[in-house]
C-alpha cells in the first residue's frame, strides 16, 4: 500500500484525509468521512454530553488553524543585525500567520516553546489583552436574547470566549513545530489558569502535562484584592510526547556529590566517623572541636591531603544513623565535609542534579522587579509595562542540554531572545531564537503608552511595540558582548516583517 502524502504547509487538510482514509478506508463514503461509522471503529460510542470545555467559535477557532496562510516572508535586512550569518529570527506580524509560515521549515524542529501570552486582564496595556467581547455582540453571536429578569445566563462565558478563540489555532499550531521531545511553556494567572489547563489537555493530551509551575513573581499593584495579595504567577508546561522527554533537570550541583546525608527529617544526630574515611575540601590544617556553622564537630580534627587522619564524630543537620553511615562506607561512598562549612555530603562520584521544584522563588529567578532593572540598564527607563526577568526563561531553557531551538510567538519585550543569547554567552551554548511580534500601535496619549512611544520617536522609528522589541535585542547583544568578549556565540538576528501573500514594493 502506497503511503499517502503529506500535506502541504499551506494546506494541511487533504493530507490529514487522505491519511485517515488510508487507515479506515470503510469510514469514507464517496471519498467524504462518515464519523459514525469512524466512531464505531474506533470503539468509542456516541455521547451527546461529552467531557470537555466548549464555548462559542471553538470549532471556527480550530478551523483557522487549517486554514491556509494569506501573507509572505518580507526580508530586512537594514533592520537586522549580522544578516548574513545569523541563525536567530524575529519576525513581525500576527503570530498566526507565522506560525503557519513556519511550518515548511520548522514542522518538528522546535525543541523549547515559551510563550507570555495576553492575560486576559481587562485592562489595556500595550500588546491588546482584553478579550473581552461586547455583551451584546455576544448575545447575538450566541442566538440569545436579553429578556426582563436580565441578560441570559450564558453572557457572562463573553470574558473567556474571544481569549479561547485566540489562543486555540495558535497552540495548536505550535504543537506540529514542537520536536518529538519538545516542552512548551505558558506564563498565565489565576484567572485564565484553570481554561488554559484543559485547553492544553485537549490539544496536547492530559497525559503529556509535564507541571503548572508557581513563579513568586512579587507585588503587583493592579492584582492587589481585599483578601489577599497575588504574588505568584503560574508557568503551565507540557510536553510533545512526555515519554520521550527524559529527565530534567532543575539544578546541577556544582560540587561533586549529592547534597546531605539527609534521608528523612532534619532532626540533628551524632556520628563516629572511623579514621580517614572522611574527605574535606577544607585547606590542611588543625580545626578544634566546636560548632562550625550547621554542624558542630565533638573532636578536634587535623585535615592532611585532603582527609582527617584521626576518627571524630560530628553532630549536625544530619539525620543518618550510625548504621547507615557503616552501609554506605562499605559500598566505597565518600563522605566529604565541604569548604564552606555547611553539613556534609555524600559524593557518589558524578555532579549532583536536583529536579526541577515546582515553586520557583524570586530569589532563584527574579520578580518583576528584577525584570523593570534589566530594562532600565538596557533602555535608561522602563518602557515595558512588567516584562518577566531573563532569569526566569533562562531557568526553562536549561531544564535540557538539547535545548537548541526556542520560539516565542508572544515575544513582547524580547526577553526570550534576551535569555537565549544570556544562556550562549555563559555557557557557550549554541541555541537559535524564533520570535514573533504583532506590530501593536503605542499610543502616545495613553500614559501607559507614552513613555515607549516616545523612546520610538527618539529612536527615529515607528511607535510600534516590535520596534522596542528589536532594539531591546540589538542593545542585549551589545551589553553580552562587551560583558563576555571571550565567547563568539551568535549575537545577531534576521527581520521579517509579514506582508499580503503577492505584495511587491
């Protein structure tokens, strides 16, 4: 049997059905598919309440994603930086469209997607976030009419309809440029969480939900409440195909070993050590019994070569009984007190790698905070309204080493591409960004607005949100590079700016 094509980048339907057609060919009838019999097939029976989340459009919001793309790549490269030898990409548009533009390069090619996409807040900031539809267009969408007890019981689905219609023909999109073991990443709040989750769950399949992060993302003053204070935000992130992802990884343990000789509570013991079956990172030397910091040594111990020549107990955050310390000195494990003085640690021979927690606090990755400083010693003012700090997409990017081609399609204020060239620049790392921006309009009689269109104007350029985007990458790669002259990594980026399918100048 012959295998049926694939589809076309720009029309991905007739391979769609030519595929199932290959594989149930009783389920077509004069070539048109008959889901009854597809269903029966299939072993599934017929229910007219299914599981699931559905509102108004959903099924016109899957259809664009089908649809075939109506714009074309335009270059420009006197908006780019080292154009010919660049493997970064920045391209300016709607992101629908170029996500289906992409696919005839990049289908199954993206190993990290990290998106911040509108929150649907109902306020007006500079990329367009409220997707809130008017009550009446949305009544009469609905076929539902207001009536004298007031408007009908479904009126109120207005605040998340148009934010799911947007979001649906996108990810899914994303998902066919995702790589087999790749990991998509969505920053969202509290009020679009719980949609999100079983938008994604639908389109990714429940089973490759990987983790909904918590991110102490700090105060903000427009999500303040009577009740409490929001300062956490959530990162939801799942997997193309969990089961060939791997393990992740959190955070290597830049000493050799694991961390503790903690196996069930903190509480503090005392162990006799026999002699020389401690090593220490402590310079040689003489140390006198006491306590040295989170543990207290019982003996005076004298350090030669790197290891105590004299048997001595410690006591400390250590919670191994003397049992378990002769096991493990019988297997050949090393117990190695470290230099800074903290408790010890078993060395097992290989770097120690912790999973990645599901609370990430401020401390390990910043705040917003931490984001508006990154943008005032770039820039010399904040001209983003609340940008995620480099720390926190740096700290996705690096969960795997085979991170190599990261997109963000909500690119915003550039941080994506900021943290990728971060990343190249400490590591040495070889990892290539895809961002995409709408060109929004920044309006200078807005005075969330008029600070960015004014540094625009200054800069002799458009008041568009992409232009600060693209600034805030050139200026990034001029401050790593003059911070990291050592490392020749790819600080550049190429422009493409969307135009209608046919257009000429």
């Amino acid at each position: 049997m012959s295998r049926p094509t694939d589809p076309s980048p720009a029309d991905p339907v007739p391979g769609n059905r030519a595929r199932l057609q290959a594989l149930f060919p009783e389920a077509f009838v004069a070539g048109e598919p008959d889901f009854t019999v597809l269903r029966q097939l299939l072993g599934t029976e017929v229910r007219t309440e299914p599981f699931g989340l559905h509102w108004h459009g959903k099924r016109r919001a899957r259809l664009e994603a089908l649809a075939p793309p109506t714009t074309a790549f335009r270059p420009c490269p006197g908006e780019s930086v080292d154009w010919d030898t660049t493997g970064n990409l920045l391209i300016e548009g709607d992101n629908l469209e170029a996500l289906k533009l992409l696919q005839a390069e990049f289908a199954g090619r993206v190993d990290l997607i990290y998106i911040d996409p509108p929150y649907n807040t109902g306020k007006d900031f500079s990329y367009p976030d409220n997707f809130h539809d008017n009550l009446n267009q949305y009544l009469k969408k609905t076929n539902q009419r207001r009536n004298a007890e007031g408007p009908a019981q479904e009126s109120a689905g207005r605040f998340h309809t148009e934010w799911l219609n947007m979001l649906l023909p996108r990810l899914a999109l994303a998902r066919t440029l995702m790589a087999e073991d790749g990991l998509l990443f969505i920053s969202i709040n509290d009020k679009e969480l719980h949609n999100l989750r079983h938008l994604c769950d639908e389109l990714f399949g429940e089973r490759n939900f990987v983790e909904c992060y918590i991110w102490n993302s700090n105060f903000r003053p427009d999500n303040s409440s009577r009740m409490y204070r929001r300062n956490a935000e959530f990162v939801l992130c799942y997997a193309r195909q969990i089961e060939r992802v791997g393990e992740l990884v959190g955070e290597v343990i830049e000493r050799t070993g694991l961390p503790s000789l903690t196996k069930a509570s903190m509480a503090r013991t005392v162990l006799d050590f026999p002699a020389g079956a401690v090593h220490f990172t402590l310079a040689d030397g003489d140390y006198a019994r006491g306590p040295r910091r989170s543990y207290e040594l019982l003996d005076d111990v004298a350090v030669r070569g790197g290891r105590n020549r004299e048997a001595f107990r410690l006591r400390g955050r250590v919670i191994w009984g003397q049992a378990n310390l002769l096991e493990e000195l019988a297997a050949g494990t090393q117990i190695v007190i470290k230099t800074d003085g903290f408790v010890p640690y078993v060395d097992k021979g290989a770097r120690g790698v912790l999973r990645p927690a599901k609370l990430i606090p401020k401390e390990a990755v910043g705040d917003v905070l931490a984001a508006n400083a990154e943008i005032r010693e770039l820039f010399g003012e904040n001209v983003f309204d609340y940008p995620k700090p480099t720390s926190l997409v740096r700290h996705f990017i690096t969960f795997r080493s085979s991170h190599r081609l990261i997109l963000d399609f909500f690119a915003g204020s550039g941080t994506t591409a900021h943290a990728v060239l971060a990343a190249n620049a400490q590591d040495g790392g070889s990892r290539r960004f895809i961002l995409v921006q709408l060109p929004e309009p920044l309006d200078p009689g807005k005075a969330d607005q008029a600070q960015a269109a004014a540094y625009c104007a200054r800069l002799g350029r458009p008041a568009f949100l992409s232009e600060l985007t693209k600034e805030r990458i050139r200026r990034a790669g001029q401050a790593l590079r003059a911070a990291h002259p050592e490392a020749a990594g790819d600080r550049g980026f190429r422009v493409f700016r969307l135009e209608p399918a046919g257009f000429s100048e």
